[in-house]
C-alpha cells in the first residue's frame, strides 16, 4: 500500500468541485482512498482521522491538497496525474477571443461588470462568508448566504449593518429562494403569481411553493432568513424585513410566513408587524398553538400544506378556509392491503429524510398520532438515539443533519448514505414503514427519485418488504419534472402521495393499526 | 429588491459555480466571481478588510493623494553634491535601498556597495578597516527613502557622490538619485574594484560638471514628457530605458556643447551616456519618487507610495499610514538568466525601482515593452494582459501616460491595498535580478509580485483606524 | 475608469439604490430617467443646485456626451452610480445635500418687481386653472417657456403662500394638466408643485423677501437655459405682485 500526498499552493476549488474530484478519485483502478480538499485545520483533522495522513503537512488553508492511498505506487502516480489534470479543467476560463476579459476576482469587480446586480449569493466556507457578505452591503447590495457556520455575532452584526442601508440579508444557512422568478440556491421552478413568502426554512419553502403551484396559484416572491432568524439573539430581523418588502410589493397579495417557533418575544414582533402590513398573513410556526397566533389578519396553518392551501384560499378571495384537508387518498381497504404481507415483527416507522424542516414536520406529527419518535435531533432530549446509525423503535433521521454530513455532500445531491440506510433499515425485522422525501428542483440532484427508486428495489426481496411511503416536492416545470419523478417511485413500488403532511398522516395510520393488531 | 419586481434578476455569485448556471439557464443574469480567500486564507484579514470597502473616508482621501500624484510635475533641476543637497545626510552616512536594514544583515552586493563607497569616499583604504567603521558606528547606513532619494539595485549613496536634483514644478517637492554607472561590474551589483572606484571618481568630476552645466543651462528638463514619449517607443521605464535614455541625451547634447567646458569633457560624458541604455533610469526613479511623494501622507488614503527591497526585506509604503514600512522576506526571482547562472545564484529582489511601478510604470506598463515577456517566455498579448491585470487594483489611470497597445489607454497607477488584498492581484514588477555574491553583477532578469504580507499588514494597519 | 466625485445632491436625489435609464445626455449635464418615473440629473459643477440634481467635479473640458451613451442603463449601488457600457463612475457620498428652502426675512417692495422692467400686466387672468391651461406646454425650449413662467409663478405661491386657497389651487391644476407637457417639464412641474425648485429661484425668491441681492439673483436667474430663466423671472415676479396684492397698472402709470 502506497500514500502520497502533493500540495498545490494558492490554487482555489469550491467544496463540490473538489468532492467531485475526490470521487472519481476513488473509483480509478488501485485506489483505496482518495481526497482532494483546501487545506484548512478542519479539513486536515478530517484526512488524520480517516487515516490517509498521519504527520502534519506543510499546507496552508489557501492551498489544495491531494492525498491518495492506492495498492502500488504506480496506481498512485497515475492517480495524482488525473487529479491534477481534473483540477486545472475546473479553472475558468476567459472568454475566448477576448484577450482583456477575465473574470472578476472580487464582488466590487463584479459590480462594475454588473452593474445592474441587486444580490450576491454566497456559497463559499464559512469561514470567509460573513466578511464577503459586509462587503456586499456595504457595495450597496442585497445578500443571500447559503454557507453555513457563520458565528451568531456576525449574523447579527450583518444584519443591523443591512437594516442601516435598508438591505436585506438572507440566511446564513439559507439555502434557498426565488425572486423576480429565479430559483435561488436549491430551488423549483414555479409558476408567478401573488402569493409571497418569506422562510426560515429552505426546504419549508420548496414544499410550500410547489404545492401552491399545484393548486394552480403562484408566488411572487419567496425570501429565505436562514434558520436562526428567529432566534432571540438575531430578533426575526431578516423575516420582518422581508415582510415589509412583500407588504410594499405591488405584485403580492398574500404573505406566507414559515419557521420553527420562534423565541417569543420575536414571534410577537413578528406577529405585530405581520397584522398591521395590510395584507392577509398565513404563519406556519411548525409545532406552535395555532390559538397563540390568531389575530386579525393572521391566518395560523398547522402543516406546510395547510399554509400552502389557506394561502391559496386566501388569493382567490374565498371566504370559507379549509380546516379539512385532503386526506392521502387511501381508503382502509388499500391500507389493510399494504399491511397484510408484513411479517409480525414489522412494526415500526423509520423516516429517512433529506430535507430537515420535512423530518422535524414529521416529528411532530408522529407525535400526535402515535407518540414521541426517536431521532438524532428529537424534539426532547429523552429520544435521543443511544446510536445515530442504528435506529430503534419509531426513529424519524434527518439525514442532511451535520452529524451525516460531515466530509459528504448533502443527501439532496449525493444519495449514497440513504442508500445504505434504506438497505439497513429494511433488513432489521422491525422495520414497517420507510418514510422519504424526494427534493427535486435545481441544486439537487438530476435524478433523485430514480437514485431512490433503485434503494427501493435493492431493499424489496423475499419477504422482507417494508412498505415505502413518500412524497416529491417539486413542479413539472423543474428539471427532474415531478410527474417522472412520481412514476419512478411508483413503479419501484413505492405510495406515493403528494406532500409530507399527508406521507405521515398515511404513516401514522399504518403504524396505529399496526399497534392495534392487524 | 429595487421596484422591478418580476423583471429579471442580476446576480452576483460568490460559491459554487453550479448556482451561477442555473440563475443564468432560468432567464436571470448571473455573474461567477473568480473567489478563493482573500490574503492567503487569513481570516482575520478578510474580516478587517470587509469593513474597509466601499468606505468613503478612505475613498475620498485616496481622492485627494490620486489627484496630488497626478499634478505632480518633476523637472530635472541639476546635479549637486549628495552631502549637500540631499535633507538630513550625514557627513559619515551611506543610503541604500529599501526599507530599513542593519549593516550586518545586509545581501551580498550591498555589503560590497557600501564597502566600495567608503572606499570611494576615502574613509578608509581596505576592506577590513571599512567594515572597522560601520562596526563602530562612525559610518551608518540609512534608507534611501528616508531622505528623499532613490536608488537602482544597492542604491549605495554617499555623501561626495553626485546626485541628480529633480523638483516638482507644483509642490515644491524635492528627489534625488545618483548617476547610473552601467552595466557590468559596477558598485550597485556590489563591485569595489580600484577601476568601479575610478568610474565613481571620473562621474564625480567630468560627468557631473558637463551634466550640471548642461541642465543649468536647460533651465530644467521635464521628465513626465520623456517618459511620456518613451512610452510610444518600446520603454516602460524600469528595465527599458533605451529610447528614454536617447530622448534625455538629445535635450541634453545642444546644451552640452554650449558649456564651454573642455570638448573632450563633452565628449567622455556624451560616450558614456550613449553606451548606458539604461542612463535614464535613476531619472525615472526620482520622477515616480517625487510624483509619490507628492501623494504620501494623506490621512485614511490606501495608497501605496513606495514599494523597495533591500535584497532581503521586501518594504511598502502607504500614504494614510506615514512613515511605517510594512515589510517582509524579499522573494528570490524566477526569471530568465544568462548562460551559465540560474536561480541558485540569485540574490533576493533587490533596489528602489519598484518605485516606477508604484507610480504606473515599469511592470505595470509592460504593454508598452513586449520585448519584456520574454523573460518570463510569453508573448507580446501577455505583456498586454498583464498591464490591464493592474487595472482592478489600482486607483486610477494616469492620462499623462498612454500606451498604443493598450488602445491608447492610460496606464493603471496608484496601488490600493485594500484591492491587491481584496482581489489576490499582486503588483507586477519587472526586475534585474543581481547575483547573491558581490561584485558579480546581473546575472538575469524577470518579472515577479510584490508579496501578500506587505499587503496585508498595510490593510490591518489601516484597518486600526477609526474611518467611520 | 473615470471616477468623479459630487459636490453637491440635491435632497431628492440623495439615494443610496435606485435603477434608470439615460433619456438625454448634453455637454454640461445628463437626465436619468428612474424607474419610479422621477427625473434626476447629473451637472458639471458650474450648474446650479437642483432639488434632484448631482453636481459632480470635473476636469476642465469635460463633457458627459463624449462619455455617457444616451439609452445608456444607470445603477446606483451603496452611493455610487455607474453606466452600463460606459467606464464612468460618479461618487455620491460625501457631497453636500442641498435643500430648497425659503425663509422670508421682510416683504417685497413694488419697486423691486417694477425694475426688471418686464410687461407683468398681462397676467391679469385670476383663475388658477385658465391661468394653468394658458401656460402650461406652450413656447420654445427643452422646457417650454409657458412651463417656465408657471414655475415661477408656483414658486411665489407654494413658497409664499402655501396656506392661500389660490396657491393650492394652482399646484391642484398644474397637477391635473401634466399630460399637455413633455417629460423633463412634468418632473420640474410636479416637482414645483411640491415646493421643490432648483437654486437660482429659491435665491431670487429670498432676495425678493430680504435675504440677498435682488440684482444679482436676478442676473443669475436670467443666464439659466436659453431662455429659460427670463419665463421663470416673469412667473416670479407676477406671482409675487399676485401674492402681494401689489397694484401694477396704477404704479406703472
């Protein structure tokens, strides 16, 4: 066995390029481990822990450092040559013919180049994320942070250096959001219309948004706040800002609000702020009293899909709002026909979740329906998992949670850790039901339901059936199309309804009448 | 958000590349910024730097020290003694180049510099008691630029050296710089020989008179216009100084021959500037120094206004920050060398010259000397790129100097550091490269970058102060 | 890159964001249209202040349509403005904002109004909206001349006598007939209406009402446009002699 590694000094990749790379590493003749990475003290743990280098390298954080582990050191070198050639075909290059043009390497760069530009989306390490966020306020532009381990002080610093110029910051950790009809980090593709939003959640907002777009209404504007919004500290700051902007916004009719519960005097604010705006408000604080909310002009929904529905009601001016929701379409005859072929044993839910805000809807649903679940971030501490990687009992796991990711890209790009899940988790006897979501759109994968449509066969055999209970957030109109996307899974044999509230009502029926005695 | 609600979105990306795509594939405009951590990966620069851009206190004192560089007009006022005109020289003081150094830490051919001038000076007649004299304190060595001067390589100056006198026509300003002595074995590569110390002598009697007289009789020459006209003929200043060499030597001749002194006088001085193609080099250091000069010392401005090596320290300067030199190890140059030498042979960058780049020229108008990517071996389109490659870093332009290959445009000048930290764009140099022994002499040339640390630490400095 | 540093911003025009178009580019000056519909303008330094004008220094010889393409898209991002296609930036922070305001000190005399020697008689016409219908579009000029004297008139109403029902009635009728004039005079109407007027009148005004030298502001209001500023003293003058009550025939006779 053969380790090598090769430092290139001051060259830069992004954290998906470099995966990428590391990837196709890894899959060439002779090669154990591979890793491509920028040399940052995090990174460098990494590599230690994964036993791919045992001595402190002379690498800075600014340079690139490939470390491959192969069977001979022929398999190595030629490795080594690949990730080079690999890594300089990622450098951009300036439009041909133009011997003057090269890109902008700075954002002030980019303003002269652009000059019209009303955002800066940043996606780069954390680290150097709130810096090039001031920068970006105080060139007079709007943010969108996407990265992540951005410190509480600096997002609260951004965001009263923002309210000064009257700019708006989204995130950090926002991971998605559409304006002007953009998609905006992971994003879908949805009809205009005049239904606005503003989230603490990205994945809130997808599922949101795409289901308003399948009642046939659309939205004007979808604003992210990054999931600490709410918190005391940063006081809702960016989520009463993008209330003002929906509130001005000629284009907007209706305001959906989506987030965890915030700290409560910030839901007062909020909530103060949203029923003097002008404009009919439905707030879905996942998991809040809905009778702590009402208030004239507030609209309380209880699941993402019912904020989808009133919103919808409430754009077309009807009176009457739905309490009532549609239920998952199975009668109890189809329900008795998915449980009889299970065996004894199989008793429990086991949700695999890509998409945070999805696992910790479930939770709380579950909840009611059939009692606490347990999870890696359950909703009381006392259902915490003794072992992330081994459930028991009801365990609903949000697999885009840092403890899974770490060193891996997120669930919605990369599926391989659901895989390995979903094939686990079907062989333990006690598995009943696997709850999913599929999150199409851009950013995610091309084809995540087609990935997950190949897990559910792999785990279907013999006797051994699970049932698969899912649901695609997404539109016709986003890359991976929704309806293929629902065939796919169908035709893996899996039930596929069409949104999350509706997945764990399903799931939680089953699993009652399960614990009932079939 | 701007009232343009469902017009299109104009994005700036920061990141992944991929979201820039899909902004640009769903009918928005998205722009990919070419990123990687600023100053190295330093995270508390990238912090200090944040709060410093688009900041108006600095913006507009860089205003101010811009628009005094850009006024500025040097003349070439006449030779003088070195002890005597040049501010605050001592009668038993050396000047060197760049920033701050002790004598006993000093590279090869500035030792040897230093030696030969106390040679020249008489204060001693061999090596061993000369160094006797600096040990002792009796000779001390200071910065060139501490006393208004400028020197090429060693920049070795000494009191009964002649000096050129360059004054600014607006500010009143004052520069000096000693006489080129050429190529080959000459006391800025550290040579001390009997014949380096007769050159010296013969340069401080015939040349300096018919020189003196000569300019005395121009009633002073305009440097901005010869360098100006350079420009158009294939000189950037630094490491091209063969046309401006001829520009200098054509306004100087008719004046020469009308001194009165001695013919064959004129006719040494006349040989010796004509076989030194880059005679006019000192001329165009002291240009930029006083043109910089002019700029230095307005409060909150980011300009730098000196850049120098002392052979082992690489040292700037910034206009809002004083006097304070932020240094740090002077690069050794990759560059393009004679027959028989390479890299292992080179002293570290060394000399005052990068005071022409500092000023816009040089380096940063390599456009204007194609010939010069050769060293590195590019092409005349990469001598273009690299002079538009300054133009994200700096200030401004200076329309006073254009260059026809850049579509008549004037060349990038005024160094910011908040930019060069901000964009990972170091300042371009163009440099001789000396060998690391004394006495050697140029063994090479090429082109290299001012180091990121000067950068940085100017950048932190300046980030000390309160700029609202 | 050119980059030029404001002198002065008109307090209208003191924005840190706003998007445009270029709709007319001169020697001295340059209009933005924004996409609120305002109007602002961009002047060498040796125009007068403006409510929704930037005054910007410059180089002798410098002349915005040698360097600003007309249709040309402008973007004002954290206090600077650039133009798409074009290498110019103008700095707006750090100017000076000037702010139209008048303040009386003491009253006119007729004789200030009668020594420009200009045939006020003719405005003898009280109704505020015949007066409007009469002015407004009419004449020569980038702005029209009716235009101009129904500034001045507005000046010395809205500014005087803002309480006065005549003067709201004015500003309600030049409002309710914008449609019959061009852009840049629907800008500087509307803007009138509201108070706002550029400095040479707001000068003329307070040297009419003591403060500064009648002469001179007149002199300066006089050289503003080609014939611009005469229709606006005009207008200044009758509005005052309107506003207070001064018999003109009885005097000039």
């Amino acid at each position: 066995m053969q380790t090598e590694t090769k430092i290139l000094p001051n060259v830069y990749r992004d954290s998906v390029s470099l995966m990428q790379i590391s990837s196709k590493l890894c899959s060439l003749p002779g090669i154990i481990q591979a890793s491509a990475i920028m040399a940052t003290e995090a990174n460098i743990d990494l590599l230690v822990e994964a036993g791919l280098i045992e001595i402190t390298v002379p690498a800075q954080p600014n340079d690139l450092l490939i470390t491959i582990q192969g069977d001979n050191s022929k398999s190595v070198e030629a490795a080594l040559g690949e990730a080079e050639a690999s890594i300089e075909g990622e450098k951009l290059t300036p439009a041909s013919g133009e011997e003057d043009a090269f890109a902008p390497r700075n954002i002030e760069m980019a303003l002269d180049e652009l000059p019209d530009a009303q955002l800066v989306l940043i996606s780069c390490p954390g680290d150097y994320a709130g810096a090039e966020a001031e920068k970006a306020l105080r060139l007079g532009l709007d943010v969108m942070i996407f990265s992540d381990n951005v410190s509480i002080e600096d997002e609260v610093a951004l965001k009263k250096l923002a309210a000064d110029s009257d700019r708006l910051v989204m995130g950090p950790d926002c991971g998605t959001a559409i304006m002007n009809g953009i998609p905006l980090g992971f994003a879908n593709v949805v009809s205009p219309g005049d239904i606005g939003i503003v989230a603490a959640s990205g994945t809130g907002l997808q599922q949101v948004s795409c289901l308003v777009d399948s009642l046939g209404c659309g939205i004007s504007q979808a604003l992210g706040t990054g999931g600490r919004d709410l918190s005391a500290q940063v006081g809702g700051r960016s989520m009463i800002k993008g209330l003002n902007i929906l509130a001005n916004d000629e284009t907007t009719a209706v305001i959906v609000l989506i987030s965890k519960p915030p700290a409560q005097e910030v839901a007062e604010n909020v909530l103060t702020v949203a029923a003097a705006c002008g404009k009919p408000v439905v707030v879905n604080f996942l998991g809040a009293e809905p009778d702590v909310m009402r208030r004239e002009n507030i609209y309380p929904a209880e699941t993402l899909e019912h904020a989808a529905h009133l919103a919808v009601e409430l754009s077309k001016g009807n009176k009457a709002l739905l309490n009532d929701l549609s239920r998952y379409g199975l009668g109890e005859p189809e329900i008795n026909e998915l449980i009889s072929p299970l065996s004894d044993s199989r008793k429990f839910v086991r949700g695999l979740y890509s998409g945070g805000t999805f696992s910790y809807e479930a939770m709380l649903l579950l909840e009611y329906e059939i009692g606490p679940v347990n999870s890696a971030s359950p909703l009381s501490p006392e259902h915490k998992l003794k072992d992330i990687w081994s459930s028991t009992g009801n365990t609903v796991l949000d697999l885009g949670d840092d403890n899974f990711t770490r060193g891996r890209p997120h669930p919605m790009i990369d599926h391989r850790l659901r895989h390995d899940r979903i094939l686990q988790e079907a062989e333990d006897p006690e598995t009943a039901v696997i709850l999913f979501d599929v999150v199409a759109g851009y950013g995610s994968h091309p084809d995540p339901a087609g990935e997950m449509a190949a897990s559910i066969s792999a785990a279907v055999n013999g006797s051994y059936n699970p049932i698969f209970v899912g649901f695609v957030c997404g539109t016709d109109a986003d890359p991976q199309n929704r309806s293929d996307q629902e065939r796919k899974l169908r035709d893996a044999g899996a039930v596929v309804v069409s949104n999350n509230a509706q997945a764990v009502r399903l799931t939680g029926d089953i699993i009652a009448k399960l614990g009932d005695g079939k | 958000m701007t009232d343009n609600a469902q017009q299109s979105l104009s994005v700036i990306n920061v990141g992944l590349a991929s979201f820039a795509d899909t902004i640009n594939e769903t009918g928005g405009t998205a722009v990919h910024v070419d990123w990687r951590p600023p100053a190295g990966g330093d995270v508390n620069v990238a912090r200090a730097l944040a709060g410093l851009v688009n900041n108006e206190r600095i913006d507009s004192a860089n205003r101010t020290a811009f628009e005094n560089y850009l006024t500025a007009q040097p003349i070439l006022k006449g030779i003088g003694r070195a002890g005597d005109v040049i501010p605050g020289m001592g009668e038993r003081m050396i000047l060197h180049s760049g920033p701050p150094i002790n004598w006993d830490n000093v590279c090869g051919p500035v030792y040897g510099a230093i030696i030969g001038a106390i040679l020249f000076e008489g204060w001693a007649d061999n090596e061993n008691t000369g160094k006797e004299l600096l040990r002792s304190g009796e000779v001390t060595i200071a910065p060139c630029h501490h006393h208004a001067t400028v020197g090429p390589m060693a920049g070795i100056t000494s009191p009964s050296m002649p000096v050129w006198m360059v004054s600014d026509a607006d500010g009143g300003n004052q520069a000096f710089t000693n006489l080129n002595e050429g190529l080959g074995k000459v006391l800025r590569f550290g040579a001390n020989s009997p014949e380096v110390i007769e050159r010296l002598r013969w340069m401080q009697d015939t040349l300096a008179n018919v020189l003196g007289a000569a300019i005395s009789s121009s009633g002073g020459i305009d440097i901005k216009t010869i360098m100006a006209q350079a420009l158009y003929m294939g000189d950037e200043v630094h490491n091209r100084n063969a046309a401006s060499t001829g520009l200098l030597l054509k306004q100087l001749v008719p004046h020469a021959l009308r001194t009165g002194l001695p013919a064959d006088d004129v006719a040494q001085a006349i040989e010796f500037i004509s076989g030194n193609d880059h005679f006019f080099l000192n001329v165009s250091m002291a240009a930029c120094k006083s043109m910089l000069d002019a700029a230095h010392n307005v409060p909150n401005s980011s300009m730098v206004t000196a850049m120098a090596r002392n052979g082992v320290e690489f040292g700037i300067r910034v206009s809002g920050c004083g006097d304070q030199w932020f240094t740090t190890l002077a690069p050794v140059v990759d560059g393009l060398y004679f027959p028989s030498y390479s890299i292992d042979d080179a002293a570290p960058d060394l000399g005052d010259s990068a005071i022409t780049e500092t000023a816009g020229l040089g380096g940063f108008a390599m456009a204007a000397a194609p010939a010069i990517v050769q060293f590195v071996g590019g092409t005349p389109a990469d001598a273009i790129r690299r002079s538009r490659e300054m133009q994200p870093i700096t200030i401004g332009r200076n329309t006073a100097f254009t260059i026809p290959a850049l579509d008549f445009g004037a060349t990038a000048a005024g160094i910011d550091v908040r930019k060069v930290v901000d964009t990972g764009i170091q300042p371009i140099i163009n440099t001789g490269i000396a060998h690391k022994d004394a006495g050697v002499g140029q063994i090479g040339a090429g082109i290299t970058r001012a180091p990121m640390a000067c950068f940085t630490q100017a950048l932190m400095k300046l980030s000390e102060t309160p700029t609202g | 890159m050119m980059r030029l540093a404001a002198l002065s911003v008109g307090s209208e025009a003191l924005l840190s964001t706003a998007d445009g178009v270029v709709c007319g580019v001169f020697c001295r000056s340059c209009n933005i249209r924004l996409t609120d519909g305002s109007l602002l303008t961009c002047a060498t330094s040796d125009y007068f202040d403006m409510p929704r004008g930037i005054r910007v220094r410059a180089a002798d010889g410098f002349k915005f349509n040698t360097v600003i393409p007309g249709g040309a898209a402008a973007h004002l991002r954290g206090g600077i403005l650039r133009f798409a296609g074009c290498d110019l930036k103008i700095d707006l922070r750090g100017a000076h904002v000037w702010t139209p305001k008048f303040k009386p000190v003491s009253r006119p005399s007729i004789q200030d109004i009668l020594a420009f020697g200009f045939e006020l008689d003719i405005f003898k016409e009280r109704d505020p909206e015949i007066v409007v219908r009469n002015l407004i579009g009419r004449g020569a000029g980038l702005t029209p001349e009716g235009d101009d004297t129904l500034t001045g008139l507005l000046a010395a109403s809205v500014l005087v006598a803002p309480d006065r029902s005549e003067s709201q009635a004015l500003s309600h009728h030049v409002m309710n007939h914008l449609h019959a004039t061009n852009d840049i005079s629907r800008q500087m109407l509307s803007d009138a209406a509201q108070g706002l007027f550029i400095e040479p009148i707001i000068s003329m005004l307070s040297a009419l009402y003591g403060q500064g030298c009648v002469r001179k502001s007149g002199q300066n209001l006089l050289a503003v446009g080609e014939s611009s500023g005469r229709a606006m003293l005009v207008g200044i003058l009758a509005g005052v002699a309107a506003v207070e009550d001064f018999n003109l025939q009885r005097q000039a006779a």
